[in-house]
C-alpha cells in the first residue's frame, strides 16, 4: 500500500521482539523484498520509543471515548479505529499547524462527516428487513466510519450487529448508552422517530458482533402504558364486552345524547 498509494519504499522495519513479528513467513517476505528488519531488546521498550509514545496517544484518546459515550467495552476494535482517525485528522504544530491526513494526501480532511462518538442515531433499516407495520428506522449508537463503504459505522444492540449505513439521522445532543450502565440505552421515546422517504432505501450491510445469538434471552418488550379512563370510556368497554345488541344499544344512547 506504501508503495501504490504514496509511491515510498519500505527500507526499515523496528519492531519489539514479540512473536508476530519473528514469524518465519513474515521473515521471508522481507527478505524477498529486501527489507532490513531492526529490533529492540527484550523488556527494553525504551529502545522503540517512537511507537510506544503513539501507543500512549492512540489509548487515551480510546479511553476519552469509552468514557465520554459509555460504549460496551466490547465495540473496542471500532473505538480504537475511530480513535486514530480522530488523531490523524487532527491538527498539531508538530507538523506545521497541519494534520497528518494533510501531509498523506495533500488535502484537508473531511470534517463535515465527523459525528458525536456514541452518539443516538436512526439507521433507516432496508425493506427487506421490514414490514410495512414495523418500524423504518433502527435505534444504533453511533461507532465511527467506514474505510470501505461510504457510509457510518451504527451498532444495532437489538440485533446485536453493527449496521454500515449512509441513510442515518444523528442526535449529537444525547448519548445512547447511559453512564450508568453500558446495557441501558438512554434516549427519550417522547422523541418521536426520524422520517426517511422510500427514494433514500438503500440495502445496508450489517455485521453480527454475537457468535452466540441464541444464548441470550430476547430484549423485553417495552412496557404498555396505562391511562385512566372516563366514565364514558368505562360505558364504551363495558358496552364491548357485551353481546352486538348491547353495543348497537350504546351507539343509539350516544347519538341521541349528544343530538
């Protein structure tokens, strides 16, 4: 990729002594292409301190994240991944007020696309994963981003997967999981669901976080809320719960009422 997509060759590779990278495959391949291959002493990290400092700089921007959101501690390979984009995106003096992104690709980052990490958003589901009585959208927490797709990274805790979506409605304001608990989503259903139009159903991909779907007992349905009734309602039901003469009756006594 070096090669291809910056037009560098790889003359050095330092590394610690750890096992993969002494692999005999990977030993051979370097070889074959001419690359030395440098190393540290054994429990001497000081030696490859360049990498270990980055090492430091990518784990407290992930742990700022996890701390910030509330993301089960499990979604860490894509927090790690937003994180180092997160980084390369930033702008430091180190490099002259530019941004390492900059430097790569001699050109400014995308921050338009940039969204709240952990944030709640709506994944506008494809119709063949829904009915016309179900739900159009998805409640995900927003992950990160795709280097694949030209689209977001959303973990569906329903369906315990990670939906890649480009039809996604963010609320940056409110977070999806509590800082309570990692399990407990927290967004107001008083919000009501974000609307999509039919035109912008694309099929999004999704990606199972479970090897063991079924060991788990399903989400609990929310619970169904109760309103007090009026006496006319109590007349209405009662009204139901009796044979179709005492309901035409009802309706009689409640048009000549209210004429």
């Amino acid at each position: 990729m070096i090669k291809t997509q910056f037009d560098r060759t790889v003359r050095v590779v330092r590394s610690d002594p750890g096992g993969e990278f002494s692999s005999t495959p990977l030993l051979n391949l370097y070889a074959s292409l001419g690359i030395l291959t440098h190393k540290s002493c054994p429990g001497v990290s000081q030696q490859n301190g360049l990498v270990e400092r980055k090492n430091r700089h990518v784990l407290e921007v992930t742990r700022a994240l996890f701390l910030s959101s509330h993301v089960p501690s499990f979604l860490w390979p894509e927090t790690v991944a937003t994180a180092v984009r997160l980084i390369n995106y930033q702008i430091t003096p180190v490099l002259g007020q530019s941004s390492l992104y900059f430097k790569l690709y001699a050109k400014h980052p995308p921050y338009s696309r940039l969204r709240v990490f952990g944030c709640l958003c709506f994944v506008l589901i494809p119709r063949s994963e829904r009915t016309k009585l179900t739900s159009k959208t998805a409640r995900c927490a927003f992950l990160g981003y795709s280097d694949i797709y030209k689209g977001y990274l959303c973990y569906d805790p329903d369906l315990r997967r990670i939906r890649i979506a480009c039809n996604v409605v963010f609320l940056e304001n409110l977070m999806f999981y509590s800082a309570s608990s990692t399990t407990t989503p927290l967004f107001d259903m008083s919000l009501g669901l974000p609307s999509f139009s039919d035109t912008d159903d694309v099929d999004d991909a999704l990606i199972d976080l479970d090897p063991h779907p079924d060991d788990s007992p399903p989400p609990s349905p929310p619970p169904i809320p109760t309103f007090a009734a009026d006496s006319a309602f109590t007349t209405y039901s009662a009204g139901l719960a009796t044979s179709s003469s005492s309901l035409i009756a009802f309706y009689s006594w409640g048009t000549s009422s209210s004429s």
